[in-house]
C-alpha cells in the first residue's frame, strides 16, 4: 500500500492561506509559520503530520499528497476544517 509523509499549515480564510503561500514563495520557513499560523494541533510539529496511507485523510487532502508533485506546496485546499497548503515530503 502507498504511504506518504506530509506536512500543512491550516488556515481559517482563503486570504490567509494565500498570504502564507506568498511568504513560503518568498522563502520563508514552512514549520516557523506552521507553529505561528496554523489552526491545526499538528502545528506544534511545524506542521508534519507524519507518515499515512490513502484514506487516512480527507478526499480533498488525500488527492494532493497521493496525486501532486512531491516537495511542492500545494493549495489552498479548502476542506471542513478550513483551507491548507500542503506540501508532501516523500511518497511510496
């Protein structure tokens, strides 16, 4: 079965998650604005959400981290909890 590692930032509004993809693009660093943006538990952890098969996560978000270019930020994805820009780090 595939496994992916990935890490996001979960942001309340689509303005916001596309002010953080601006600053990411302007090379700032992903965990420092997960720890101070992102609305998720996981944003202690700069935002990794650790390894995980298909399923685990919602459609919206599986269909990035199993389908899109590794190492790239993705989104805003905008899922029930709000919007994410995710980025996976590596993919079986």
């Amino acid at each position: 079965m595939a496994k992916a590692c990935a890490r996001h930032i979960l942001l309340k509004t689509k303005d916001q998650a596309e002010s953080v993809k601006r600053q990411l693009a302007n090379g700032a660093d992903f965990a420092s604005l997960a720890k101070k943006h992102s609305q998720c538990s996981s944003a202690k952890r700069g935002g990794d959400l650790g390894e995980f098969g298909p399923g685990k996560m919602l459609k919206a978000f599986d269909n990035v981290v199993f389908k899109k270019a590794v190492l790239t930020v993705h989104g805003p994805v905008k899922t029930k909890f709000g919007y994410h820009l995710i980025e996976t780090i590596y993919r079986t």
